[in-house]
C-alpha cells in the first residue's frame, strides 16, 4: 500500500495545507526548511502531519543520498508520543516504530541498521520527549541509561575489583542496593546489543572529554569505601549527568533525522532559543540542522495570544513571543527583518488613517513562506467541516463555569487576566508558563495558607 494510502480522509482545507507545508519543506526553489501548522484547536492537525509525511516518503525515495528515512516525532508528554507516533506511522511495512529517549536509542540496533537506497528504503519512527532527551535537569537519570553508562565503561576502563565495585557504586544512583542494579539493570544492558556507530561515537567523546579524567579520579577515590560521601554523591550527578548528554549527542550525530515533527512546541519553546535555552536548546539544535532534516511544527497557540502592556515591559509579550516564533521558523533568513519593518509601517499607517492593502499583502506572502492556520469561519462552517454531523465544539455552560473558575484564581493571586486568555487555549491553567497568572499562582501554591485557598478554586 503506497504511503498516504491508509484511509486516510482529509477535509479540502487539510489537504491544501498539507500540500502547502510539503511544498515549503521540499520543492520550492527558496524552501524553508521550517514549517509551523497553526490550526484552530480541533481541525486536526495530526491529519495535517500524517498526508505531509505520506508526501515526504514519496519525495525521499527518490532522493539518492538518502539511505534510510528517519521519521522523528517530539512532544512534551511520553504516552502521547507513544500513542501519536503509530498514528503518524503511514507504512504499512515492519519497520521499528517506537517511543524513547535518545540517551537510550543505542539498545535499539536495529533502528539504524545501513540500508542501500531506492524503492527499498526502510522508514523508522522514532518518538522523543524533550525532557528525557534534550533537558537534564535530574543529573542521575534512569537507572537503565547508568546501567548502559557503565556497561559502555567497564571494558574501556578496564575496570577490575575494587575499582569496578567503586564503579558501580557511582553509577548505582538511587536504587536500593549495588547487587540489585548489577543483578538488573546491568545484566539486562549487557544481555542486549549496542549499536556500533552510537557507541564508537560515545567512546570517541568520553576520551577527549573532562569527564573521562573526572570520573577515573572518583573511581580510584571510592575504590575501597562502603560507600559514596555527600561530596562524592554531588560529584557522581555531575559527571553522570556529563556522560548522558554525551551520550545523547552521539545519539543525535546518528540518527540522521529527515524530517522532525515537533508537536505542541509551546510546552518547550525553551529549547527553540540556543541564546536562552542553554545546553538543552544546543542539543536540541544540533538535531534539528543535520542537513537533510526538515521541522514541521504543529501548535494552536504557537505565541502567545494576548499580554497585558505592563507583561510588556520586559520583552516578553506577545509581540516578542511572535518574532522568537519567526526567527526560529526562518532559521536567519533577512526576510523576518523586512517583515518587522512591514508590521511597523502596516500599524502606523492604521493609526493614521491611511490604506493598509498593499502592506498587508506584502505581510501574508512573507508569513506564508513559514505558517499555515485555518480558523472556523463565523458563518458558513462547510469549508471545515469535520467527519462529525454535529460540530463539538459549541460553547457550553461548563465552558462558561471554566471561565468563572479562572477569574476568581487570577483575583486570588492579584494577577491580570483577559477573557482572551480563557478563549487562547482549553484548560487554560494548564498552559500558564510565561504568564505573569501563572507565576503569582506557583508562589501562592508554595505557601499553605495561599495553598488552602487557591486549591478549592481549581
């Protein structure tokens, strides 16, 4: 069954832009090579992706550099990407489709297995999320990454008695017992393969890194005790946590993604910025700008929809959230200034009176290189419609209650709040990062009498 063949029933306005997006990833001469679906809430942006991905197949096959097609899906929950990396699968062959972590993509071998090119090309789908892939804040990890850490190790160490034993302390972490994790978690790391080139990679780095000399000195230090001192415990997480981006990183320079899908990108918009995002958006980068890789990102909400003047002043209102959107999407490209400079003149020429056509013409076409959104029209709803008779989407009491509930956290916590805020997103308290409401209600939360308030509001 050809890609994109899988019963797959798009609405007229999914197709167009499906084809669009396809378009500015793939064929045009001045191709952008990022791409952001900004639909409504409910008008199926997973569709969306699926038909973008059945063309990228098609067009991938034919490319003759390309060897294997990897099909990479992000998103900020595991359940989900498990779930929604099936339905993007638009194969019907073997080929592994899976959800895990990168740090963990070298016990999977047969993921990146070298193939030759043409009509035989395998397709994998792999599903990450960017807090167990890109960010790591908890240094330690999983105990099955320490155990492939210390697998990879042992032998290149040349580990043997009481330094090995001080090894394994180190990479025990917080599971209860060192015969538990050796008799578990090691054994079961040592029972699989490896995947070479991953773990090639990772030796390479770990040998001229810091880290090889930080971890031999506490090894020879350990070697010997019962046990790790608090000093010892720090030390262990930073190094760890060293070897796991290392680890992480070899993963990335391997996978080779072609096209990454990063869903609901708001949720880790901090990855998106290398200035602010740190070592986590440096990973992160290093992964979407392998050279053959395009990024299709799908938000509703991809900026922020409203801010107060006074959110403002710091730079972080809506107007700066859209131009960080931008700079991303165009990845350089001098456009998003001339575009800037359109925004300006399309305002003052609206302050004054004056004919704002031509500007704003000039506006959409540039927007257009690197975003789609449709919206439900007002009035005639049959150019969106659904499969469904009966749209879902009206509003109810319930929403009206939601909106209620809302206003009374914001006055609890003295914080402003728009019913835009309310109408930007569903469960709106759940996206409120960034959100002068959000931050007053996570202070409010730590404190137990503000808690006690604030919770029956929820």
């Amino acid at each position: 069954m050809p890609p994109g063949d899988r019963g797959l029933r798009l609405s007229d306005f999914q197709r167009a832009t499906a084809e669009h997006a396809f378009q500015r990833l793939y064929r045009d001469e001045d191709s952008s090579r990022r791409f952001l679906v900004a639909d409504e809430t409910g008008l199926g942006k997973t569709h969306v992706a699926q038909e973008v991905i059945a063309q990228a197949l098609k067009h991938l096959k034919g490319v003759e550099h390309v060897g294997r097609i990897d099909i990479v899906y992000v998103c900020s929950n595991a359940d989900i990407a498990a779930q929604n990396i099936r339905k993007l699968d638009v194969t019907d062959s073997d080929s592994p489709s899976f959800a895990t972590r990168l740090s963990l993509l070298i016990t999977q071998p047969d993921v990146l297995q070298p193939t030759t090119g043409g009509e035989g090309k395998p397709t994998t789908f792999v599903a990450f999320t960017p807090a167990t892939s890109f960010q790591f804040g908890w240094q330690l990890g999983r105990a099955d990454e320490r155990a492939v850490l210390y697998a990879l190790l042992h032998n290149h160490l040349g580990l043997r008695g009481a330094r090995d034993t001080a090894a394994q302390r180190i990479f025990q972490g917080g599971v209860s017992s060192r015969d538990r994790f050796v008799g578990s978690y090691v054994a079961r790391a040592r029972a699989g393969q490896f995947e070479q080139d991953i773990k090639l990679r990772f030796l390479d780095s770990f040998d001229q890194s810091g880290e090889r000399d930080s971890l031999v000195g506490l090894i020879d230090a350990v070697a010997g005790q019962r046990g790790l001192t608090g000093s010892q415990h720090g030390s262990a997480r930073q190094i760890v946590g060293g070897l796991r981006r290392m680890l992480a990183r070899a993963a990335v320079e391997a996978l080779e993604p072609d096209l990454v899908i990063l869903d609901e990108f708001q949720r880790f918009r901090d990855l998106l910025d290398v200035k602010t995002g740190g070592e986590a958006a440096e990973l992160a980068h290093e992964f979407f700008n392998q050279s053959d890789a395009r990024v299709l990102l799908l938000s509703a909400t991809p900026y922020k929809p409203f801010t107060y003047s006074e959110e403002a002043e710091d730079g972080d209102g809506h107007y700066a959230d859209f131009l960080k959107t931008l700079e991303f999407l165009a990845d350089g490209d001098e456009p998003v200034e001339s575009l800037q400079a359109d925004l300006g003149a399309m305002r003052q020429a609206a302050l004054a009176g004056e004919p704002t056509a031509a500007i704003r013409d000039r506006v959409q076409a540039q927007l257009r290189r690197w975003i789609s959104r449709t919206e439900r029209p007002t009035g005639d709803r049959r150019a969106t419609t659904l499969d469904t008779e009966k749209s879902p989407f009206q509003v109810q009491s319930d929403d009206f209650a939601g909106f209620v509930a809302l206003r009374r956290v914001a006055d609890e916590v003295k914080a402003p709040l728009s019913v835009e805020y309310w109408k930007s997103a569903p469960y709106f308290l759940n996206f409120l990062s960034g959100y002068r409401v959000g931050e007053r209600v996570r202070a409010a939360m730590k404190d137990a009498e503000s808690q006690a308030r604030l919770v029956p509001l929820f």
